[in-house]
C-alpha cells in the first residue's frame, strides 16, 4: 500500500474516508477483536494480562503486523545517534525493540502498565530498564531523561486518548526524537491531527512528519506514523 506523507501536520493532513471491510473493526477475532471494540471508557490491561503469552503469534503470525518494523525504520531516520537513550513507552513484549536493536540502537528502556508483557518483553534480553507504569503517571517516568521516545499500538480505546499525548514528550529532552503509531480508526475519530498541532502550539514539539502507512501484511489496515521532535533549546551540558 501506498504511504502518504504530510510534512508537519497542518492543512496537508487530510482525515482518512470512514473504515469499512477489512480495514473496519469487523476484521478480527479473539483478543484482537475484544481490543478494537474497546472505548474510551474500557480499560485494555486485563486482557493484555491474559493475551502477552499469544501476543506475538496472534499479531505477528495471524495479521503480519509490522508497525513496530514501520516505527522503529521512522526512528532511525530521525536520530542518527545510535547509542541515544530511548524509551519504549507500551513496550509489550518487546517488538519494538528487536527492530530497534536491528537497526543499531543500544540503549533501549521499556515502560509498560502489564506485567504480564513486561515479562515476555524481558526474556528477549534486549531492554537496559523495564519498569511497570502508566505513561499518564507522572511519577513514571522523570521528565526530559530520554534522547528519544517512541510508542506504538498504545492509542485509542481502551488504551491512552489524544487528551494525554503530552505524556509521550515528557519524557524527552528538548531537541530529543519522539516517535508515535497510531491505528487510523482513532486517528480519525479522535482527531489526533488536531491535538498534535494543539502541543505544537503549546510548545510541546514539532511535528515534522504524519505517514499513512498500512501495518499488516494480511489486510488493510491503516496507521499513522508520527516523527516529531521536542521543542526548546537542546542541553549540549
Ligand atoms: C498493542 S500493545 C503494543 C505493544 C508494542 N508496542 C508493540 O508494538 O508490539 C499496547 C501495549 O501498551 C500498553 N499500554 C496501554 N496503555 C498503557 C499506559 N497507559 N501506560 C503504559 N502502557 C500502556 C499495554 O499494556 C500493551 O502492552
């Protein structure tokens, strides 16, 4: 599938069309199925409690997901610095980090809310750090620690909302990388567009791409990558 590319995130970001066939929320089954019906209103942790130990193979075996892949590709591009300190933030079991150590990347931390992922994620052997927590906690993470952060899968119902986004900057100095996927039915939804440009005026970073991107092999189904980069004066110490 074709990618489609905006640089920032103004007028050249134009919504999805409404989602339907495979690409719609009727594609799935199982835990899969149970996530993407979820609201703002559910919580997503008991069932990834329950699903860590066939997370992988259902995703990655049953869909051809690859946004971790997509993500970690977006980060490279960005932060040519491969010893930077970066922060997996709804880390899971660990996928976003083997794509990022393929990639060079040696300094790798991983921040979840279930343990029971954070477990799988820790067999790889991969992470410097993994700890439990919630992005939105402000005590989970200390503020402008990381060189770079990057998040994937961990929007939309059930999970972390547009009003939060913020929490993924916190973490990184000014000047550091952050990179976000998004699934394209809460991009579209919840207006992400709208809330990223609201932190770029707020100060928070500079959006310097939205991608359109497919993210698994075995159906449409559509994301969004986000490369942005903190805003302020970087700290050369
Ligand atoms: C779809 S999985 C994505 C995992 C991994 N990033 C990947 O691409 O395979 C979403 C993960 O985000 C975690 N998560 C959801 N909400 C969270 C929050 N508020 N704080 C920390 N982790 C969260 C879940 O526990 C789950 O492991």
């Amino acid at each position: 599938m074709p990618t489609r590319t905006t640089s920032g995130i103004g007028a050249g970001s134009r919504p999805l069309a409404p989602v339907d066939s495979a690409a719609g929320r009727g594609a799935f089954h199982g835990f899969v199925a149970t996530l993407t019906s979820m609201t703002a209103e559910d919580d997503a942790h008991e069932v990834y409690e329950a699903w860590a130990p066939t997370y992988e193979a259902d995703l990655v075996g049953g869909y051809g997901y690859t946004a971790h892949r997509i993500a970690a590709e977006g980060m490279a591009g960005a932060c040519p610095e491969r010893a930077a300190e970066i922060l997996d933030i709804g880390c899971g079991t660990g996928l976003v980090a083997v794509e990022l150590a393929a990639r060079g990347f040696s300094t790798i931390d991983g921040l979840d809310a279930s343990a029971r992922m954070i477990a799988e994620a820790r067999a790889k052997r991969i992470y410097r750090d993994l700890r439990g927590g919630d992005v939105r906690d402000p005590a989970a993470v200390e503020p402008g620690r990381y060189d770079a952060a990057i998040a994937v899968g961990v929007f939309g119902g059930g999970h972390v909302g547009p009003e939060d986004l913020e929490c993924f900057a916190r973490p990184v100095r000014a000047g550091g990388v952050i990179v976000l996927f998004a699934n394209g039915i809460p991009w579209v939804e919840d207006d992400y567009p709208l809330h990223l440009h609201r932190l770029e005026e707020n100060g928070v970073w500079t959006v310097e791409r939205t991608t359109e991107v497919n993210y698994m092999d075995r159906i449409e189904r559509p994301g969004w990558l986000v490369v942005a980069r903190r805003a302020g004066a970087p700290d050369h110490g």
